[in-house]
C-alpha cells in the first residue's frame, strides 16, 4: 500500500518518475481528451517543467475513490490539470489535460 506523502514529496517523486520513464496510465474512458501524456500529445520533459513550477498552492490530494488509503493528488497549474498517485514505487496518471 503506499503511505501518506505531501506536496513536496510527491512532486519529488513525479519528477523522477518523469524524468525516468517509470510511471504507468490509469485505464479510463475518454483517454484522449483526459490523458494528453498518455496520447503523445505532451512529453514527460514538457510536463516535468510544468512540475517543477508547481508550489503547494497549486497542489491538492484526496482519498482514492476505491482505495482510501491512497492518496490521489492534483496539480493545476498554467492550465494543466495532472491527477496522479503512487501504489508502492509505481507512479500512475489518471488525468493529464488543459
């Protein structure tokens, strides 16, 4: 299961995950307008930049919907919309739009 992370460790963590290639999609409906990384439409060095301007501000978490003990977090910033978590040492997107 993956424990509690903040804003800062998350976003340390996104980074790496970026910057390395190690992260997975979340399957959903409507992948093409909801997930802009996973369609090619942005690359994980574009995204990573967008990342690294994020403050706490722009950052917000919740309980997964399915699994309370994980933390689904989202970052708005320059108009993105990124909505990931982490299961163990795996960094998965739900979301990555404008």
């Amino acid at each position: 299961m993956s424990a509690k992370i903040g804003f800062s460790e998350a976003k340390r963590r996104l980074i790496t995950a970026l910057q390395q290639g190690s992260f997975r999609h979340a399957a959903r409906d409507g992948v093409e307008t909801k997930n802009l990384l996973q369609m090619g439409q942005i690359t994980s060095e574009e995204l990573s930049e967008i990342v690294k301007r994020c403050s706490g501000q722009h950052h917000q978490s919740s309980p997964h919907h399915q699994a309370e003990e994980v933390d689904v977090h989202v970052l708005k910033r320059d108009g993105w919309y990124v909505k990931f978590y982490f299961l163990d040492l795996d960094t998965i997107f739900i979301s990555v739009h404008m």
